[in-house]
C-alpha cells in the first residue's frame, strides 16, 4: 500500500507500523517525535500504531534553531 | 607587597569592586518556576559549525538554548544534543515556521514528546519576508497549550497590549522582538519594550533582532529579565568572542538598570564645583 512518509510517497507492507517506519527512517536519532494525520504518536504507541493506505506520517528528529 | 602568581589579580582590584559588580549582575532569574543565573539565552540556528557553536555557548555563559523540530532527513546528526547535553544547557524548543495556531500547538506537543519538556517558545509567524509574529494565531495558540499545561514563552511584537493579554492568558514569559528575526537592526522602539515591561508581572524577554553587545545592554537598561539572541553570535565573524560581549552586555545593562542613571538634560552640568575657582 501506498503512504507518505515526510512528504514523500513510499510503498510499505500492509499493516506497517509506525515503529516499523521510525526504526527505518530515523537513522540514529533517539529524540525523535512522531505526527500521523496531524496527531501527535506518543512513543508508547508506536508498536501497536498500523498505518492504513493514504496515511500521512512525519518523522521529526531535533536540530539547531533560534 | 609581592605576590608569588604573577597572573593572580592585584589585591587592590580583586577585592571590593569587582566582586560586588558579579554578585550583582548574576542575580537569580526565575523563569517559568526554575531559577537561572545568566540573563542570557541563545539560540543555536546559525552556527557555522558545531564546534564553534560549542565555543560560543560556553563563552556566553547561557543555561538555557533553543532548539528546532525538523524532517529526520533534514535534522542535524544526534551530536548537537551531545554538545548541548555537554555544555549542560536546558533546552527550549521552538515552533520556528508554524504559521497557524494549529501547526504550533501541534509542533508544541511534539516537542515535548521528543525533548521530554513542556517548556516551548512558541513562534507564529505572519509571513515569510518580514518573519513577524501574527498576534492572533499567536494568542490562540497561547491560550490552548496553557491549557494543555505548557509553560509558553511567547515570541510577540513590541505592542505592550498585546504582551498582556499573553500574560493574562497564562504565558510564562513576553518575548518582545526589538526587529525583525535576523535584522540585526537592534531595537526600534525602546519605548514599547520598557511600556511593555511595565504592563506585565512575568518575565520580559527580548527575543530577536540584536546586532550588537549595546544593544543587548540597552534591553537590560530598558527592564528586561532577560536577552535571547541567535545570529548576532552565531552568524558573527567571531561567534565566541561575540558570546563573550554579549554575556558582558547583558550583565552591563542589568548593573546600570538597577543604578539609577542620571537624567537627561539639555545643558551642561559640571561636576567639578565653581567653588574656589582662581581668578586668574
């Protein structure tokens, strides 16, 4: 099925999660936050959250700003 | 009398003066229930490089600097947390390019979530060229993470009206813009900041357009609580020695705010008296 992930259309595995997803995409990062359609993803509900076709997710990490 | 440490301080100006001047420019700032000694807060956009964004917070002396939400991909790698967790900073996170009470509110609660604090300077914007707080999203978005239990430090405008209904609304601190993000134009309106200050019982703030060390040491003067600046030392050709003036500026400007400086006149008045002048 077809979903985006941080503003780009990804192919991933029917019922993915979103633990799935941030282990994949997040490289390193531990700090990291989770938004699916617009709704904040806590950490602990991020192994049992599965995404559907046409889901939204952003994967966010920390970075330098004023 | 002979001293054995030549770099030590002669004992005629290690005594007194200047341990007077240091017990009272690092007077306690209570933030948001936490209490700080530096009234210096940075933001880390800008740095050339981490090293030198390393140098420069250690030269400022800041306890407390803000940092940003982006795409994993576009996120700095994991060793700026480890330079802020070394330097022993707290960190504030920002809803930097939110342009909506929703997109901030949203960017609140992930920040909390991914830096473990309720702590948030919140940012909306009103456009791309002028970067200036749109008050009105700013205030809904205000009322609700206070609502949610949020301890907000609100990025406004220089409209003291405005700095109160975000305090009334819960705001733990009024950051007032003396120009626009990044101008470095200093301060533009010295009398809606020191207007403002007297509207509100939080902490006042001066957040953004700081080019130069006096015009960090004029926020001071003007009654601020505090200074938080980013590109004027992060973007300077020497951010470490900029952090240092700017850590002196403030500590200047939060002295004289509370000397008592003298009025302004239009004529001369001497200070050496007229009494016994010679005729000659």
């Amino acid at each position: 099925m077809q979903v985006t992930v941080n503003g780009t259309v990804a192919d991933v595995t029917d019922e993915v999660t979103v633990a799935e997803l941030v282990a994949e995409r997040s490289g390193g990062h531990d700090r990291v936050a989770v938004a699916l359609n617009g709704d904040v993803v806590p950490r602990s509900s991020w192994a049992g959250t599965r995404l559907a076709a046409g889901d939204a997710l952003e994967v966010l990490a920390p970075t330098a700003g004023g | 009398m002979a001293t054995t440490d030549p770099a030590a301080p002669s004992p005629d100006t290690a005594d007194l003066a200047p341990a007077l001047g240091r017990e009272e420019a690092t007077d306690p700032f209570e933030l948001a229930g936490e209490t700080f000694t530096s009234r210096l807060l940075l933001g880390t956009g800008g740095a050339p490089s981490l090293e030198s964004l390393e140098r420069a917070i250690r030269a400022s002396g800041t306890q407390l600097v803000t940092v940003a939400l982006r795409r994993v991909e576009a996120s700095s790698s994991g060793a700026m947390l480890d330079v802020l967790d070394r330097c022993g900073v707290r960190l504030l996170p920002n809803t930097a390019g939110c342009r909506t009470a929703r997109e901030a509110v949203l960017t609140a609660r992930l920040a909390r979530e991914a830096f473990g604090t309720p702590w948030v300077k919140l940012e909306v914007i009103g456009d791309e060229h002028t970067l200036l707080p749109d008050g009105v999203e700013l205030l809904d978005a205000a009322e609700e993470l206070v609502a949610e239990g949020f301890r907000v430090l609100a990025y406004t405008t220089d409209d003291p009206i405005l700095g109160r209904r975000l305090a009334d609304a819960g705001c733990a601190a009024v950051m007032p813009l003396g120009s626009p993000i990044g101008s470095g134009l200093g301060i533009r309106n010295p009398h809606n900041i020191a207007l403002l200050r007297d509207s509100v019982a939080v902490p006042v703030v001066l957040d953004a357009g700081i080019g130069t060390a006096s015009d960090a040491a004029l926020a001071m003067e003007l009654g601020c609580d505090a200074v938080l600046l980013a590109s004027a030392v992060t973007r300077a050709r020497d951010p470490e020695r900029m952090a240092l003036a700017m850590r002196q500026a403030v500590e200047a400007g939060r002295l004289a705010a509370g000397a008592g400086r003298i009025p302004r006149r239009w004529h001369a008045e001497a200070s050496t008296p007229m009494q016994g002048l010679p005729d000659l």
